[in-house]
C-alpha cells in the first residue's frame, strides 16, 4: 500500500512538470518600441514645449506693443492659434519618426515665411522679433535632428526637408500643414507597410495616449482664450449697441407679458386652436413610438434567443473539451503509473541482486578465507610429520 501511494506521488510531480496543458504563457504580442524612436519621441515633444513657449512670449511681445494697429494685433493673435495648432498636429502623431520629420518641416516652413516668404512684412517694424525667434527654433529642431539620427539619415533628412521646405512653402498666416512623412518614406525608399511596424507595448501606448491628453488640455484653453479675443476685437458691436439691444429685447418681453395677462380670453382660445393644431401630430407621433417599440421588443427577445442558444452552445463546447482534456490526462496519468512501476521493478530487482551479491560477499568471505588459510597452514605438517 505504501509502495503504491508514493509512486502515485511520483506519477502526479512527472505528470505536473511535464503537461504542457499546465503551462500559462502571458504574450501581449506586441513589440516595444526601440531605444531611437523612445527618444525621438521624447525630445520632439519636449521641442514642441519650448516652440509654444517661444511662439508666444514673441506673439505676445509684438501684440502689447501694437494696440493700436489692429492688422498687427490681429497677426500676432493668429501666429499664436496657427502655429500652435500646426506643430501639435506634426508632433504629437504614433510614429516617432513622423512626428520629427514633420514637426521638422514645419519649423523650416515658419521660419521661411517670416524670413523670405509672404509674411516677410507681416509684424512691420517688429517683424525681426518673429524672424529671429522662427530662426532659433528652426535651429534647435535641426540639432535635435542631429542627436536622434544616425548620421547618414540626418544628412538625408536634412537634404529632403530642404527640398521640401522649398517646394510647399506657406502662402498665408494659416500655416496650412502638408504632412511630409509619406514624401520622406519615399525619398528614402521604405515601404509604407514598414513605416509603423508597432505601436509599443501596452505601457508606451498609454503613456502616448496621457501624453497626449496632456498637451490637449493644457493647449485648449489657450487656443479658445485666443480666439475669443480675435473674435471680440474684430466684431463690430460695440458694448453701446450691444445694451440697446438688450434693452429693446427685455422691453419686447414685458410687453408680451403684459398682453398676456390683460387679455386672457383671447390666450384661451389660441391654447385652444394649438391643441386642435397640435393634438394630430401628437397622435402620429405616439403611433409611430408603439411602433418602434414593438420593434425594439422583438429584436430584443430575438437578441436573447441569440445569446440563449450562444451560451448553450459553448457551454456544450467546453463540457466536450474538458471531457476530452480529462480522458488525455487520464491515458497520460496511467502510463506514466506504469513507467513508473515498471523503472521501479527494475530498480528493485537490481537493489535485490546486488544485495545478495553483497551478502555473500560479507558472509561467506570469511570462511573461504579461513578455508584457505588453513589449507594453506596444513601442508607444512603434513610435510615434516612424512
């Protein structure tokens, strides 16, 4: 009995370690994004922090000082929405690379527009401010460029930004974006199936996601401010217009109120009419809700009998499976009992032989060699006694 319950224990350890049904593999199936583009995603938002912060301490700098030139005022205002709109749309996108190049290409393009472009007289005689600063940025972009790129694909990228900053300049202060990254993947010869082979893991691609969260809410509000401030500039209602109409809509209101109240008769007889008006469209609506609920009611139980007969139906899947996992284990769980059993008979006969080999060894060692030995003492006196 007791032979039996340990090579059942041996049987259920071999059967546990060597079931491969047992073993649980977590793959996400997802491929982490390498150590450059984790950089180059990184340092670009960070570039776009500071292009923001840049774009409008200058914005700002060029608006205070022209109060009273509203086309200057309004330009600034529009430098400020255009911009920040552009580079987030360029920065913030899944591909590393994509964000770069066109967060890159953007850059180029502001700083010719302000340099040699149509808005070269855009701000007046404070259009320096918003060339000097288009062209620190456009600087800062390239050296970033510079520190995430192998040196071959910075000169590459570096001729095609060039090249495209040349052919799509911007030709107003909306600062249409043409997206270059497809224009890049060709210049470099990649297919575009092998632009975006994976998103990250499930951690980059949540961080991606709060990166992104972040930047929109703290960008919105600045942007709706902006604009409400363009909106309120440009208007043409002034505050003593707008409180005339207040006026006039507040003393239309009371004058309705006060026919209301004087002329009762007459405001039971339009409730009246309303309700004869009225009272059809209300009945075809109500019909037409039944309607509609009825049908909602039979694609709902047909919905249940759906999901009725899905549930039974894997429900019977997996009671066959298990059954089928069962009778598997159950074939494995004997032979490995019988292997078992019979290594161990094996063993047992092979203890048994050497022990009685080595019985013999310890008990009749002795008397052979006192036989011997005593053999050996008996010829000598045989031989003096002759």
């Amino acid at each position: 009995m007791n032979i039996t319950r340990f090579l059942s224990f041996i049987a259920l350890i071999l059967l546990l370690s060597g079931c491969s049904l047992l073993e649980v593999k977590l793959d996400s199936q997802s491929t982490p994004l390498t150590t450059q583009e984790l950089n180059i995603r990184l340092l670009t938002r960070e570039y776009s922090a500071v292009f923001f912060k840049h774009v409008e301490e200058t914005a700002d700098d060029i608006a205070t000082k022209n109060t009273d030139n509203d086309d200057v005022y309004t330009f600034a205002i529009l430098w400020k929405i255009y911009a920040h709109e552009g580079l987030q749309q360029s920065a913030y996108q899944i591909s590393p690379f994509a964000g770069l190049i066109d967060s890159w290409v953007f850059t180029r393009q502001m700083e010719m527009y302000f340099t040699s472009g149509d808005g070269n007289t855009l701000f007046g005689t404070e259009q320096t401010i918003a060339v000097n600063t288009s062209h620190q940025l456009a600087i800062e972009i390239e050296k970033l460029a510079k520190r995430v790129l192998k040196p071959q694909q910075f000169k590459q990228s570096r001729t095609f930004v060039n090249n495209f900053v040349t052919n799509h300049p911007f030709d107003s202060n909306s600062f249409a974006r043409t997206p270059a990254f497809n224009d890049w993947l060709s210049y470099n010869k990649i297919d575009e199936s092998e632009a975006i082979t994976t998103i990250g893991t499930m951690p980059e691609a949540l961080g991606d996601l709060s990166d992104r969260l972040s930047n929109l809410s703290s960008l919105s509000p600045k942007l709706l401010t902006w604009k409400a401030e363009l909106l309120a500039r440009n208007s043409q209602i002034d505050s003593e217009q707008l409180s005339r109409t207040l006026e006039n809509i507040n003393q239309s209101s009371l004058k309705f109120q006060d026919f209301v109240v004087n002329n009762p008769e007459y405001m039971k007889v339009l409730a009246a009419e309303m309700g004869k008006v009225l009272q059809p469209l209300l009945d075809d609506f109500d019909k037409k809700a039944d309607t509609k609920l009825g049908v909602i009611s039979q694609e709902r139980l047909a919905l249940e009998v759906m999901v009725e007969r899905e549930r039974i139906a894997i429900g019977e899947m997996v009671t066959v499976e298990r059954a089928n996992i069962t009778k598997d284990l159950d074939v494995i769980a004997q032979n490995v009992v019988q292997r078992a059993i019979e290594q161990l008979t094996i063993m047992l006969s092979d203890i048994l032989v050497y022990l009685i080999l080595f019985s013999l060894v310890i008990f009749f060692a002795p008397f052979g060699l006192g036989f011997l030995m005593g053999k050996r003492y008996q010829r000598p006196v045989k031989i003096k006694q002759a």
